[in-house]
C-alpha cells in the first residue's frame, strides 16, 4: 500500500524553468523529508520540515508542509541541468516508528 | 569519511547461493534501516534495528532474508537461496538515538543471475 503519493512521475523542462512536485497522504506523519537520489547513488538529504505549514528555502527549492502535516510540495525556480535527478519524498513518525514511507518519486529532466 | 558506508557497491550471484550486504553506519548512530529499491519503484522498508536488536522487521519477507547488527562491526542483511526477484538495490540508512532523519548509503546492486 502506497501510503505517499507522488505527482507528476516524470518531468521534463527546459533550463530557466519553474516546477512544483508535489507530494500527498491521508496519513498524518509528525516530520517529512525530501531526497533527490542520481543514478546509481543513495538518496541525499535535503530538508526536513516538521512543523504544520513550515515553509523551508534551501537556494532555488522551496520546501513546504501542509498545516495537517499529510502533505508537502518542493517548488523549484529556475531549473538547472545540474537540477536533474530522482525527487522522493519520505514520511516518518505518527504510527511509522523511526522507519520512512517512501513516495514512488519525480524522475525530473532538465534540458538546457 | 563519516558517511553510511555499504559494500559491496554490486554483488553478483547465481539462483541459491548466499548473498550478504554490510553496512556501517555514520560515527554515533546506533539506529540502522534496511531499504529495497526496486526498478521504477520507490524505496520500500525492510528492516529497522539497533545494536544487537531487531526493532521492527514488518517489511522484512519471512522466509531467507535476515539482518543483524552485533554489538561490534556492520550490520549484516543476508539473503539466503537467492532468486532472481531478490534484484535490486538495497540501501542501509542510520540515525541518532531519537531522530528519524536518515542519511543513507550509496546502495549495494544485486544481479542475481
């Protein structure tokens, strides 16, 4: 059972571009976090945000998490090459334990 | 290097022999998570353990996968009487005591042939 949903699957833009992936549950989790994975690697780290409508700015991403705590979305502006990767967001806490629900993930494709 | 460090980074085995993925965790994390990727699927939990217990093992296959993490040296997953659905990527992750933000490992891919 896919606890998280992840939109869209795939994008692709050109270089200059803004996007928004978002990502949605029913479930409530007490923090979420969001990776971005390159082929052949482990999932990174870039934020995690646990506050109700906390709103988190890392450069050009732009992290927020909805006032329920049951969904978040990652806006980029002006996209890059360098931009391109998996995006998955991760659920944690609120009946979970210390584990991580995944997203299935945004598979994002910036062409210069 | 302070990172999750998993090896090895790909591990070929024909169908019924043993395969055994470590991972050692970052400098003072003692929470380990065992994660499989699947092609075009996202990470889905295995494991979770902490030295020399298992916490919760709900995503764990009941029969021929087991982990551990001893007291010294790196947690162990071990697939045993491989088949060729057990390909994947499987990724380790650690934590601080009380933290569930996890910082993972660079994979270990599994081809079994």
């Amino acid at each position: 059972t896919q606890l998280l949903e992840q939109s869209p699957q795939f994008l692709s833009i050109q270089e200059g571009e803004n996007l928004t992936v978002y990502c949605n549950s029913s479930s409530v989790f007490s923090s979420l976090q969001w990776y971005r994975q390159e082929p052949g690697e482990g999932p990174v780290l870039l934020v995690t945000v646990v506050t109700g409508g906390e709103v988190k700015k890392l450069k050009r991403l732009t992290f927020q998490f909805g006032d329920a705590r049951k969904d978040s979305s990652l806006h980029i502006t002006a996209a890059q090459p360098g931009d391109t990767g998996l995006y998955l967001c991760a659920g944690a806490g609120r009946g979970y334990g210390n584990k991580l629900v995944f997203g299935a993930g945004t598979i994002l494709r910036v062409k210069s | 290097n302070a990172g999750v460090m998993q090896n090895p980074r790909h591990l070929v085995r024909r169908r019924g022999q043993e395969a055994r993925l470590r991972c050692s965790p970052m400098k003072g994390h003692s929470h380990v998570y065992w994660y499989r990727q699947l092609p075009e699927e996202g990470l889905k939990f295995m494991v979770y353990l902490q030295k020399e217990n298992i916490i919760d093992e709900s995503g764990m296959p009941k029969e021929r996968f087991s982990a551990e993490f001893p007291k010294e040296g790196p947690s162990i997953l071990r697939i045993q009487q491989v088949v060729r659905g057990d390909s994947a990527a499987y990724f380790c992750a650690s934590s601080s005591a009380g933290n569930t933000e996890a910082f993972f490992g660079q994979g270990t891919r599994l081809t079994v042939v």
